[in-house]
C-alpha cells in the first residue's frame, strides 16, 4: 500500500492552501525563502532541488526548477534551509543506513551550498547534525 502526499503553503495571513506539488514542487521537507521568491525541497532522498516561485498571483507560478546537489545513493540529504538572503542552502548529509526520521543520525553533517551545485560541508564530526537553521548575523558590538 502506498501513501500519496503533498507540498503544501498555507496564507500566512487568510485562508489560502497552495498544493505546490500541482506546480512541480514534488518530493518532501520544503522550504521558501524569507522574502518567498525560492523554494527549495529534497526531490528524492539523494537530490535537492531549488525553484523560483511566486504565491501573490492567484495560480502560484513555479519556473526554472532544477536540482542543486545530488549525492551517491549510499548517503542521504535532507532538510534543506534557504540562506535569508536566498543564494545558499543548507542542509544535513550522511549515510543513508545511519538515518531514522526522529532519531539521532550518527556520521551526519551539515553542509551548505550555493545554487550552482558546488557545496562543502561546515560540521565535520558526524555528531547526529541533520537539520540546519540560518541564524541572523551578530554584529562585533554584541
């Protein structure tokens, strides 16, 4: 028995649901950008995709979809965050037999990559990093 799922964006401020998966945003974990311009997800658990995307028109138009990182089957990528100013995501990397929704994931990285594919990963410890956040910047008075 399979399960069907969907992309959706709720209206912030109203009542409205978008089914993104209608505009080719097919897959799972998404993410827009602060100013809701990109949308990045993981299209199958070893390709992350990004798209360009505009909710304001009463039919969301979704353009220039292409996948950012795609990974050996052996390791996994997953949750995918938008850098604030939408030019990087982040996102957790590891081994596909190490990782369990919920659970800790041992030998996982956070890694980070610009929209043109090339990425490197910031932690390097394996220490269970899978679900990254931007944070904002602080500034040297602080």
């Amino acid at each position: 028995m399979g399960f069907d799922h969907n992309i959706i964006a709720i209206e912030a401020h109203g009542t409205t649901v978008f089914d993104l998966s209608k505009y080719g945003i097919d897959g799972c974990r998404p993410d827009l950008s602060l100013n809701g311009a990109k949308a990045t997800w993981g299209q199958s658990d070893w390709d992350l995709y990004v798209a360009d995307i505009d909710l304001s028109l009463s039919v969301p138009r979704v353009a220039d979809i292409r996948g950012v990182v795609k990974c050996r089957k052996r390791y996994h990528v997953s949750h995918t965050d938008l850098s604030p100013d939408g030019r990087y995501i982040a996102f957790g990397y590891g081994p596909a037999l190490n990782y369990s929704v919920g659970h800790k994931a041992q030998e996982w990285d956070i890694c980070v990559s610009d929209l043109s594919g090339k990425w490197v990963k910031v932690t390097t410890d394996g220490k269970h990093n899978k679900e990254p956040d931007w944070v904002p910047a602080r500034t040297l008075s602080q």
